[in-house]
C-alpha cells in the first residue's frame, strides 16, 4: 500500500537513469511520491508515470539544478562517476557537482539532503575515485548550511540492472573466483532493493543522520572468498574454486588504462587506483545498526539476492 502522498512536496533526485538511481526512483514512485529527477537525456530513462517530472540537464548546469531542487521536501543525489582515471575526471561529478547541488538545495530552503556515497570514501588514498567520494562529502557538507545531510556509504552493490557485479558472478557461475588481492579479505555487499528500501525508509521517515552511514546487506563482518564460492556452489552445483591473480599480472593492464584514460572518449572501470581498491583487504561495514534508519532492516543475503538477480547463471 502507498505509503506516500502526491500533493505533497516533490522528492528530488539524480541519477535516475543509473543501476541504483532507477531502483530508488522505483521504490518512491510505487510508495505514493513525487520524484523530480534530473536527467541528461530523457529518453535513456523509459518509463513515464504518474507523479515523475522530468528536468533535462546534467550536473553542470546551474539552472537545471536550480529547476530541479525548487520546492522539493529532499534531495536524494544518487549520481556519480565511477569510470576515468583522473583526480580532474572524479571531481568534477563526485565532489564540485555534489558541492553545487548541496548549494542549490540550501538556497532553495530545502530541508534534507541525502548523499549516496560509497564505502570507499572511507580510504581516500587508495584512488582518485575514492578521494573524490570523500572530498565529494566534504563539499555537501560545506555547501549544505542550515541542511540536514545524510550521508550512506554503500559497500559493493548488485542486483537487477548491474554491470560489474555481475561479470564477477557470471565468472564464479561457472566455477572461477577470481582473487585479485587477499585470499582471506572481507568486505560487505548489498543487494540493490536493500539499498533502495533505505532510501525509501531514510525519506519517510524525516530524519537526518549525522554520521555517515555504512549499511550492507547484515553478514556478521561480511563475506569472506571462502563463503562465497560456497554460496553460488550451493546455487549452481558446480563447485567454485578462488583463483588468486599475481599482482605483476594484474599491473600491466591496470596501468595502460591508467595512461591511456586521459585520452578523450576512453573511460576505463580498470585502473591502477581500481587495483589498489581491489586489492584492500577489509572493505566490511562498520557503522551498520538496526536503528540507523528508523524502519529499515536488510532482508536479502547473499544468497537469497544472487536468487533474485537475474543473468549470473547464463
């Protein structure tokens, strides 16, 4: 049941037409919203429904931003860079855009304004990326006078819609966990309908939360390669064996994508900062608890969202 009201004051939103950005931008439609979302180029978002508003433009342009934030009730920005290779390339979305629009919503007097971070803010030295999420905090913090700011910091997230996530399962389908750090690394992972149940929740509910948030999907200390493989053998009934890749050979590649992307029209996922991030041996979630976002609970482990995730198994 609706759990919303559209004469109310519209959500704003970014990112709409990305993985997690169109899981939100869902999950407050269904639950009786208003979204007003910012979109570069409509017709890559395909769906029209009762309550979207469209405001055509990037994260550059001020008076899209302005149009897009103007007497909404919250600003959830979802948008950012993930592929380059460049500090230049990550904060120019990740860290001035956010500033920008932390600033517009503050002269628009909206109340609340929530980032969509990453667990990678949490190591700013590893990357260009991660640095620029952290600095990217920073800047909303700093543009947001007078604004509550949340700000969640989501670990490695898949589900319906993702790209990169889903080579990895695919790979680990048909038996192969490619290792390219630690063997006995941690990290945390969350399903996308978890992460946008958190959003919903987050808006519903009215709060703001002052620390950053680090939310997955409830693995007590996360996933080790060992669990996983277990878990998809148990899914597929082919055994799934970690394969550890050197370094040496991992470094090659990840530094001619790095040379290489600062050629225009070459955005490479794999680079020399990507490596270091994959590298790390503790990316688990450390702030998680039941009562951080009044109403929301994870749901979906491992296993029961890899069931829910269609095309791994192809």
């Amino acid at each position: 049941m609706p759990t919303g009201n559209r004469t109310q004051l519209p959500v704003a939103l970014t990112g709409a037409t990305g993985f997690v950005g169109r899981h939100i931008l869902d999950r407050l439609l269904a639950a009786g919203y208003s979204v007003r979302a910012l979109v570069r180029t409509p017709a890559k978002l395909q769906i029209r429904a009762e309550g979207l508003e469209i405001v055509q433009g990037g994260l550059s342009d001020q008076e899209a931003l302005r149009k897009l934030v103007a007497d909404t009730a919250s600003v959830i920005h979802c948008a950012g860079l993930i592929r380059g290779v460049t500090r230049t390339q990550f904060d120019a979305v990740n860290a001035m855009a956010a500033g920008a629009l932390a600033a517009a919503a503050r002269d628009a007097g909206v109340g609340r304004f929530m980032l969509i971070s990453s667990l990678a803010a949490r190591e700013p030295e590893l990357s260009p990326y991660s640095a620029s999420k952290r600095r990217g905090e920073a800047a909303v913090a700093a543009s947001a006078e007078g604004v509550g700011v949340t700000v969640l910091r989501p670990p490695a997230v898949y589900g319906p819609g993702d790209r990169e996530m889903l080579a990895l399962f695919r790979l680990m389908a048909r038996g192969i966990a490619p290792v390219f750090g630690s063997i006995d690394a941690r990290f945390s992972l969350i399903h996308v309908a978890d992460l946008a149940d958190a959003v919903l929740a987050w808006h519903s509910a009215g709060v703001t939360i002052s620390e950053p948030v680090e939310l997955d999907d409830g693995q007590p200390n996360g996933y080790g390669w060992p669990e996983v493989c277990e878990i998809v053998s148990s899914l597929t009934g082919r055994t799934v064996r970690p394969l550890r890749i050197p370094a040496g050979l991992l470094a090659l590649p990840a530094a001619f994508n790095t040379a290489a992307g600062i050629l225009p029209g070459f955005d490479p996922m794999f680079s020399l900062g990507k490596l270091r991030e994959l590298r790390h041996p503790d990316w688990v979630c450390r702030s998680i608890t039941a009562t951080a976002i009044p109403g929301w609970g994870p749901r979906l482990r491992l296993a029961d969202g890899l069931l829910q995730t269609p095309g791994w198994r192809d």
